[in-house]
C-alpha cells in the first residue's frame, strides 16, 4: 500500500491545527463532563480528518506521445468551454476553458503543456463564489503565461473563490514548464481558467469531471 503524500502547502496547517485542538481539547477534558469531551473530541478528529484529506497529494504522472495534447491542470468540473475576450494579456478572443474545484478535490494545479513561462502574476481582488462568471475578473487570481515550442501561447488562471482566501503560485518568469509538475496550489476550494487558441480541439464538454495531470482535456493545433 502506498503512503499517502500530504503537499508541502498544509503541512504547517496541520500541525497547527493539531496544537490548536489539543489546547482546545485539554480544559475540556480536565474540567468538563465526559460527555462534553467526547463530543468535541470526535468533532476535532472529523475536523483534522477533512483539512488532512483536503491537502493529500496523490503522486500522477502522464506520459504522452504528442507535445500538442493539453492535460487537465486540475481536478473538477468543466463548468465553462466557450469563446470569450481576455483582455489581461492577449487583448483578443480565446477559447475559454474553466474547472471549478469543490472542497472535496484535489487542489494542487499542475502545468498542463511544456513550455517556457512569459508571465506569472498575482492580482488582488474579491472573493466571489468561483462558479460565477466575473469570478474570472474581479476575484483573487494569479495568472501564467506559457509558450510552447512551437510558439502557441497559452494562459491559465488560478482563481480564488468564497472559501479560498491564499493561492500559491511556483511559477516564475523564465523558468520551463515541465509536465507532470505542480504549478501551483489553491487552498480551500475555487477555479481554474485556461485561455487557449480558438481553433483548440477540445476532448471534454462543459460537465465532464476531470483529473488533474490524468485527463486529456484537448489538443492544440499547432
């Protein structure tokens, strides 16, 4: 049986977050009825439970045979594939392609195509519910840049939701974008969008849930 990985990003979390239930859970014990702890001992336990599942990290790794082919940078739903103006960095129509992440997935984000890295900035904003389309423009965001070797460009857009209050980003101007590496981490449910080129063949339709760094979303044409 493989051990199961927690990501680097809840390890600190976990550990205070055990400190903080054992100070809690202590007066508790010393001073109160049994019954009161037994209670909020087992509401602590589900509690560690679900923030230590949260952060798992599941160790995927995609060999594939065409550079062109686009990997899901990560877990969810496809809620959007449509045409629409991104107006950040490519000021022109791309074909719009959004996974929303409940608290229930895997939440690291992987890259999803080889390529050197234009662009990785962090915008401040709202916290809207990621399901809802201006989520994309006013919330808490991060946005990459990729350019392929054979010189497409692509964006992916890290997007922070109702309950995400931190994403983290690996990416950095300059650097390669490898496959089956994390780009990046958001904590506590949210979005991913990626901006690609209109004429994308896509593999998925807007319901289809898909696996981070497992699920072949689509291929780029050049």
């Amino acid at each position: 049986m493989k051990r199961p990985h927690i990501h680097r990003e809840g390890r600190n979390i976990i550990i205070g977050l055990v400190l903080l239930l054992f100070a809690v859970n202590l007066p508790i014990y010393l001073y109160f009825p049994h019954w009161t702890f037994a209670i909020t001992l087992i509401i602590a336990a589900l509690l560690l439970v679900f923030v230590t599942y949260f952060f798992r990290n599941p160790v995927r790794v995609l060999e594939v045979d065409d550079p062109k082919f686009l990997i899901a940078p990560a877990d969810g739903r496809v809620v959007v594939i449509e045409p629409t103006m991104e107006n950040e960095y490519f000021h022109e129509e791309r074909l719009q392609v959004s996974i929303f992440m409940s608290p229930f997935n895997v939440h690291a984000n992987w890259y999803p195509v080889e390529g050197n890295i234009l662009v990785s900035e962090h915008q401040k904003g709202r916290h809207k519910g990621a399901w809802l389309p201006k989520s994309s423009t006013e919330n808490e965001r991060s946005l990459v840049v990729i350019e392929t070797p054979n010189q497409v460009q692509l964006a992916v857009r890290q997007i922070a939701g109702a309950m995400a209050r931190r994403i983290v980003t690996y990416a950095k101007p300059g650097n390669h974008a490898q496959r089956n590496t994390h780009m990046g981490f958001i904590k506590f449910g949210s979005r991913v969008d990626m901006y690609l080129p209109l004429d994308t063949e896509m593999f998925v339709d807007v319901g289809d849930s898909v696996r981070g760094n497992e699920t072949i979303i689509g291929r780029l044409n050049k």
